[in-house]
C-alpha cells in the first residue's frame, strides 16, 4: 500500500483510526460503556457486488461506511436504555448500483427496530448528485460516476435531525442547496414509504384490517 493511501479524505486509516490513535489494549469488557451500549458496525461490500474488484473485508473504504452507519444509528438508538452492553451490526452488499452506503443504512436502521431495540426516529438515508445544475435524487452507480459532486445525507424524518451528512467533494453554498434538497426529499419520501409499509404490517400481525 502507497503512503498516500494509508490515510481517507476525512483523516481514518485503514481501521477507522485517527492517525494519532493506538490499536485497542483491551478485548470487548474494554468497549463497554457504564451508561449506555456501545454501538459496533461493521459494513462490507460483496467482492461480486459490482463489476469493480474489492476486498471482502477491511478495505479502507468499508471502514469509513462502517463509522458512517456508527454515526447514524448513534443518532437514533436509546443506547442509554443498554448500560454495559454492545449493538452488533453488520452490513453486507451483495449488489452495489449506487447509494450503497444510503440503503445499508436504512436497511440497518429497520433491522434494529424489527430487534425491539428503541429508538428515538427512524433513521432514513438517501443520497444525491449534481449532474452540471440539476441535482439527481437517489443516482444510480452509473449517474454517480459520471456526474459532479454528490452527497449523502441520514435524516431523523420526526425531528428533521440531520445524522449524517457526507460530501465527495467541496460545493459552495449555492451549488450545495439544491443536492441537499434532492437528498432530503429523498429521505422523506422514503420514511413515507417505510412508514405505510410498517403500518400495514402491524396491523396484520394484530389482525386487524
């Protein structure tokens, strides 16, 4: 591995450490937190998930998804209902066409609710890109490739709380207002969808019409 690759564009090795970090001394009673649950994801992506070739498993990238889906459900999660407990969540991408990070997220999110852990909001994630001056809501592999800048954004719908918000590159503010707003409807319409669909399915589990 070159030196320039050792560190991501937002300053994480390879294993999600600040530079300055040392590897961890203690084994998992370590990680455990006296007033909350302590939240550990893991995200990968398939090596057959797209037609790029990529590692399995600990691969830089997978350890910047892995904070972001951290950073999200931390958001959401009532970890302080969970003293001295770990969350364990793992993501994996079999098929990757864009906005990879965005669905294992939400994925994830409703994965934790259908657990029975609690939490605050639905965490909802959608992304968006800039093709010249149209923002493109929830872009697929290819329009992600071939167009501007683009963001990915986690939205507590209830609270309009934003989780996550991630950009590929720099934008000024009058550029970065309409990808925004492409993401966030995007993360609303979907929370609409969701909703129904979770809606729906109580009320068949309580046999009602």
């Amino acid at each position: 591995m070159a030196a320039a690759e050792l560190l991501s564009d937002e300053g994480f090795r390879a294993d999600g450490r600040r530079p300055g970090e040392i590897r961890k001394v203690r084994g998992p009673r370590g990680k455990a937190l006296p007033e909350r649950a302590v939240l550990n994801c893991r995200f990968s992506l398939a090596a057959f998930s797209s037609a790029e070739r990529r590692r399995p498993h600990g691969d830089r990238r997978s350890a910047e998804l892995a904070l972001q889906l951290q950073q999200s459900l931390e958001a959401a999660v009532l970890t302080q209902l969970f003293p001295r407990s770990q969350i364990d969540v793992y993501v994996q991408v079999l098929q990757a066409d864009g906005g990879h990070c965005c669905a294992g997220t939400t994925a994830a999110a409703l994965a934790v609710l259908d657990a029975g852990i609690p939490l605050r909001d639905m965490v909802c994630a959608s992304s968006a890109a800039l093709a010249e001056d149209t923002a493109l809501a929830d872009p697929s592999g290819a329009e992600e490739a071939a167009a501007g800048p683009g963001l990915a954004l986690a939205l507590l719908p209830a609270s309009g709380l934003l989780a996550l918000l991630q950009l590929s590159a720099r934008l000024p503010r009058e550029r970065l207002e309409p990808v925004l707003d492409a993401a966030t409807a995007g993360c609303r319409a979907l929370h609409h969808a969701l909703d129904r669909e979770l809606r729906q399915r109580l009320r068949e589990s309580h046999g009602t019409a």
